[in-house]
C-alpha cells in the first residue's frame, strides 16, 4: 500500500484554495502605466506604483467591472458597499511597503463552483463553496541570481522588476473544502480548471499560469478519522501548473501524515512546491490578518456599485463553461469524458476554432488531444501556449484529406510549424513534404520494393492480394512516407497483373 493510500485511510484531508488572478486591463489598477507582459524590467513604472511621495491612486474601472463579472459567474453576492484597505508589510517587491487590497469589505463573497471529477462509484459533482473574491494590486517579480535552484536561498543576491506592481489582481478564496477523501487532488485540479476555463470565457484574463497570470495558493490539513477537529492547514504558495496541484496537494498529505503518525505537530506555514521532486519544502510561519495592520485606504473611495448596472452586468454573462461544454459534446458527438479530457488539456475553444474552419470535430480532437497536447506536455506547455493555430490545423487536416499529406507527413508539418518554420504551406514548400501520386516518380520506387521482396511479389502474381501491403510499405519506407499509399497499392497490383 502507497504512503498515500495509508494517510487516506487514517485521515480526512480538507481543502482550502486561493487563486490569484491577473486581469487583462490595459493599465494598472491605481495608475496609468502598460499591462503589455514581456517588457524590459522597470519599465512599466511611475510615481503612483513605485510609491514615490506625493502621488496618488485612481482606481481603475474595468479592473472593478470585471472583479463584479468574476464574482457574478461564481454565483457570489455583489456588495452594495466596498472599499480598499492598505495590507501592510514589508517586502522588496511592494514598492509602498503597503499593498492597496481589500479586506473585511470585499466585492463579492459567498458563491460556489460545481465541479465534476471520476471516482470509483462513477462521475461525481463537487461543490466547491466560495470565500471571497476581492480585488487588489499585484507586486513586483523577484529573481535569485547566483544559486543553483532560482531560489532566494543560496542565491548571492536578488532583483526586482516593479512591471508587475500595480496590476490588478483579484484573488478567489473558497471556504474549506471537506468530504473530499482520496479524490482531494483531483477535485482541487478539477477546480482550477472549471475557474480557469470560466475566466477565460469572460475574457478577463489570459489566465497563462506559466507567465504567473492565474497562481494557486493550495492550504491542507488533516484530520483523524472520527475527528470533528480540522488539523493546523499548511499553505503552499504559487503553484504554478495544473499537474502541479495536484501533486502539490498529494504530496501534502503524505507528508503531514507521515509527521502525524510520528506524533508530531503540524506547523502551521507557508510552502514551497518543488517542481522537480514534487514535494513541498518548507517557507516561513503563517502570517494571520492582524499582522497586516489593515486599515482602509485614505486616498480611494468607497465603492458603491448601482444594482441595476450589476444586473446588466449579470444578463451580459457568456455561457458557462460547463453548459457550453455539454451543448458542444452533443455538438460534436463527444462522450462526457472526451469532452472532460478536452477540457482538462484547455483545449475546448482550439477545437471549436477549428471546427468553425471546416475541420470535422473527430478530426479536430484527434490533432489537438492526440498529436499537440504530446507536444505541449514535451515543453511543459499548455495546448494555447504552442506555436501553432486552430487556422493552421484546419490547413493540414484538409491537406491530409485532399490526399496531398499523409498522416506522417502532417505530423513532420507540425513538428516544423511548431519550431517556428512557417505555416504549413510554406513548411510544405521548403522541406519538400507533398505526397508523392505521379507515376513515373513511384514506378522506380515500385521495382526495387518488388525485387527486394519476392516471395510477396509471387504471391501477388497468383491472386494472393492481401500481401500487397508488405510492397507498399517498402515504398512508402523508401519515399519517407512521401508517397500517396492508395496510388501505390494501385500501381503495385497492376505491375504484378492484377
């Protein structure tokens, strides 16, 4: 029995998650200054986000209609009142050492997220209940330098880049998540992926966790079977992938049981995920509320959102992920789980892109959740992260069925767009990948296949046609699978006489 299958069955694991979104407004929440990802370091900076004496905040309203929208999908209730409050800490990435968040006034609050996860008794839907979702700036990015893991610890020293302060971020805390089981890792995966997918319906966020865009917080606590007492919870901090938490979470639970049974104590902490031996390692004790010194932010004022604008914003929603999902399944003749393993790989929106370009839904998802999620998972990517569009799927698939690719050579097509060789016709050109159908090109190939086979030639000549295929696959090894197979079977069988 696993270290994880023993803890299950001593302790009740239960959940806690809080997720940190970035929107994608085209300025900061409290100044004027780009969003735009991937700019050179400290460029993106003015006096109101660097916390220069004198300058002060305006709040931004996108930033705030899109907080109330998010708080809306989740089924939560839109405060009537609201307002910021100063987060006090000191850190070198908080230029102001105060970070402009809200706390015990939120815009949303109490809502909840279905989520359906595969269990041994058959498909299950959990409820995940939701905290809050309040809106706040982020911080700055720091980088280790001089170290082995990127980490502060053995680094020589650190840098800051102030691009990122400023920009709005809102934060979704559920309540704790109980009655889980065995199944906790998956039902925290399942979470982020519906909010991910939900976000990215409401076009609020690119929610792209590897350029830190959408970041999870996991906390985790056990309790004794029997026990109505919940365990001291732990935080592990930034978890950045899907994969991630679930073997954040896993390997959470197999460690506190672990320090259970030895009949120590939990210390209640942040921690830090290990991408490579995924475990947690230990970070810093736990910070509670009344350390932050909240108090509300003189230089902004309340927030007090009209209730028929709220009901506007409400009428305006998309479609949930969940319900488009199983209006596209039956759509596209997906099983419940074809379309939950598209789902999880974020790649429902690809398909219907490709679709919408005349691709055949099988045919999509065969590209997408066969052939590309190898490539992404290969580079630790998600599936929208690759270099290569629903357009240029739609292209090789359509090449594929006009009889001018084969299905290897689609797959060498997409090897090269992906490396940045250009889209696939120019791929095509360049490396020469057409099939092959013309007859004096293959007849060559044809007679050496023949002659280096035969036993199977003489087969064919009597009338056994089966063995055709052991010729055409010499040709087809010999053309790089460049040749039209249908063509060559044809023209194997008339230089045999049949």
């Amino acid at each position: 029995m696993s270290t994880y299958d023993q803890a299950i069955k001593k302790y009740d694991p239960v959940l806690g998650l809080e997720t940190h979104v970035e929107l994608s407004t085209n300025s900061k929440m409290f100044c004027g200054c780009s969003t735009e990802f991937g700019a050179d370091p400290n460029k993106q900076t003015c006096p109101t986000c660097l916390g220069l004496p004198g300058s002060l905040p305006v709040a931004n309203a996108i930033g705030i209609e899109s907080t109330i929208r998010i708080g809306l999908a989740l089924n939560c209730s839109i405060a009537s009142y609201s307002r910021f409050a100063r987060k006090n800490y000191f850190y070198p990435d908080m230029p102001k050492d105060f970070q402009t968040s809200q706390y015990d006034e939120p815009l949303c609050s109490n809502g909840y997220l279905d989520v359906l996860v595969d269990t041994d008794e058959g498909t299950k839907t959990f409820r995940v209940e939701i905290e809050r979702v309040h809106l706040e700036e982020d911080t700055g990015k720091l980088t280790h330098a001089g170290g082995a893991t990127g980490r502060i610890h053995g680094a020589d020293y650190s840098l800051v880049d102030y691009n990122r302060a400023g920009i709005p971020l809102v934060e979704i805390v559920t309540k704790p998540v109980p009655d889980t089981g065995e199944y906790a890792p998956l039902v925290a995966k399942a979470y982020v992926t519906e909010l991910r997918d939900l976000l990215r319906g409401l076009n609020v966020s690119d929610v792209r966790m590897e350029e830190g865009s959408l970041r999870c917080d996991v906390n985790l606590s056990l309790t004794p079977k029997g026990s109505k007492t919940w365990g001291t919870r732990t935080e592990t901090k930034n978890v950045n992938s899907l994969r991630s938490v679930e073997r954040a979470i896993r390997s959470e639970i197999e460690r506190q049981s672990l320090e259970l049974d030895k009949g120590n104590k939990i210390k209640q902490e942040t921690r830090h995920f290990q991408e490579d031996t995924g475990t947690t390692r230990s970070g810093r004790s736990k910070v509670v509320a009344e350390e932050y010194r909240y108090f509300p932010e003189p230089d902004l004022v309340p927030i007090a959102p009209d209730k028929a604008w709220i009901e506007k914003l409400k009428k305006a929603l998309p479609e949930q992920p969940s319900i488009r999902r199983t209006r596209l399944a039956k759509e596209w003749g997906f099983t419940d789980l074809e379309m939950r393993d598209v789902a999880t790989l974020g790649g429902v929106d690809l398909i219907a892109q490709t679709i919408e370009q005349g691709t055949s839904p099988a045919s999509a998802r065969k590209w997408w959740a066969g052939e590309l999620s190898g490539h992404a998972s290969k580079a630790d990517l998600e599936l929208i992260d690759l270099k290569i569009t629903p357009t240029d799927v739609a292209r090789i698939d359509a090449l594929v069925n006009e009889g001018k690719l084969t299905d290897k050579l689609a797959r060498q097509v997409i090897e090269a767009v992906l490396n940045g060789e250009g889209n696939p016709d120019e791929v095509i050109k360049k490396r020469n990948l057409a099939v092959v159908s013309d007859d004096s090109a293959l007849i060559p190939a044809i007679e050496a296949a023949i002659a280096a086979n035969p036993d199977a030639a003489a087969k064919i000549r009597e009338g056994k046609v089966q063995v055709v295929g052991v010729i055409v696959g010499a040709v087809m090894k010999t053309t790089g699978g460049s040749a039209d197979a249908a063509k060559v079977r044809e023209l194997v069988l008339k230089t045999l006489g049949q």
